[in-house]
C-alpha cells in the first residue's frame, strides 16, 4: 500500500508543479497517522478517524514550518488520546 501512496504524493506534487518531500509518508510517519486514526475510531464514531487526520494535516500543514514532522505527529497524537481516549 506504501506504493499507491507514493504514487498520489507524486500526483499532487505534479499538481503543485514542484516535488515536496513533505507530501511523501516514512515509515514512522504512517505508524504514526494509522495510530492516530485508530485512537480516534476506537474512541468515538469511526468517521471521525478520516476527518482527525485530515484536521491533522492542516494543522501540521499551519505550524510545521520549521518543525519535525514526528514532533507535531507526536503532539497531535497526544491531543486525541486526551479527547477520544
């Protein structure tokens, strides 16, 4: 599945007419967003999982400049176990 993800960041990167590494998943970074997701599916509606990570996104996207993915990841983590855990 890594691959058919990779191949959309390719497409969106094709979109933003430039590569950015950042639309490209590691590892940790998809443990870490599945975890999430997980969190907040086992802990609420299951719908809400999709639309957390998407709220992830936008937050990370708003304060990441700068920052490590994995800290922000970790810290967004961390707010919805306190929510939905």
């Amino acid at each position: 599945m890594p691959e058919a993800l990779d191949r959309l960041a390719a497409k969106l990167e094709s979109r933003l007419g430039q590569p950015d590494a950042h639309l490209h998943l590691s590892a940790e970074d998809r443990t870490a967003i599945l975890e999430l997701t997980a969190v907040v599916a086992h802990g609420s509606e299951r719908t809400n999982a999709p639309l957390a990570a998407f709220l992830v996104g936008r937050y990370t996207a708003l304060r990441g400049t700068g920052q490590p993915i994995d800290a922000l990841l970790a810290d967004a983590l961390a707010d919805a176990r306190e929510v939905f855990g």
